[in-house]
C-alpha cells in the first residue's frame, strides 16, 4: 500500500509540476512588468527542480510519471489566449497565475489526504509544491 501510495501521489504531483511549467511558459512572453517576470521565471525554476526530483523519485519505482489532463491543459491553453487576447495585461495574467496556482494547491492537497500511506518524501515533494504555488499567488497579488 505504501509502494502504491507513494507512486499514485509522485505521478499527481509529477502532472501537476509540468502544468504550473507549461502555464508559466504561456505567460512570461507577455509580461510587462521587470518584477512579475522575476517571480513568474524564479518560480518556474523551482518548478523544474521539483520536477526533476519528482522523476528522480518515480524512476527509483520504474514508474514515467503522468502528463497532465489533456483536456485540463487545452481549456487552460484556451482561457489563457482568449483572456491576454482580450486584454494582454500583467493584471490579467496575475489574474490567470492565481486561478491556476489555487487549483494546483486544492488538486495537490486533495491528493495528499487520498494518498495518506504515501513515503514522506513524496508527501514533503507535495507539502513544497504547495507552498510554492501559495507563495506565488502571494507574491503577485499586488498586480491584481
């Protein structure tokens, strides 16, 4: 159960790492502001360590992780052209980091309690993703 656990959770925090990646990917092209852009890329690239240790982790049980939803991604994709199409703002695109960053951390905490027997470094891999996207919805608040 542990084992199971431990990879079920590893492969949720895996799909959601690559989200957040791919989501400030779409948006760092349109910043304006100096400041939002250093928060938006230092938060990417602690995105991409979690990343890498995540598959670190998931490679020691032979496991390829998990892609995120590709519906979920699409219709991401698409709020996120059709709002900066409409008005290509830092505002907006604060507006969209927080929408994602809230639904990462309700979808990662969601997966912590469902996966309790999960190792302790898979669910500290989850509780640091967390508060990166709770502290990246903090931080940009201001451009709101």
């Amino acid at each position: 159960m542990i084992e199971q656990d431990t990879i079920k959770l590893l492969r949720e925090c895996d799909a959601g790492v690559k989200m957040g990646i791919s989501s400030l990917e779409d948006v760092i092209p349109h910043v304006k502001s100096e400041k939002l852009r250093k928060y938006l890329s230092s938060c990417k690239k602690e995105h991409d360590k979690l990343e890498d240790e995540i598959k670190e982790h998931l490679d020691r049980f032979e496991d390829d992780g998990k892609e995120p939803n590709p519906i979920a991604k699409s219709m991401s994709e698409l709020k996120t052209n059709f709002k900066l199409g409409i008005n290509e703002s830092d505002e907006t695109i604060a507006d969209l980091m927080t929408d994602g960053c809230n639904m990462g951390v309700k979808s990662l905490n969601k997966y912590l309690n469902e996966y309790k027997a999960a190792d302790e470094f898979s669910k500290d891999i989850t509780k640091r993703l967390i508060n990166l996207e709770e502290r990246l919805a903090i931080d940009i608040r201001k451009y709101l």
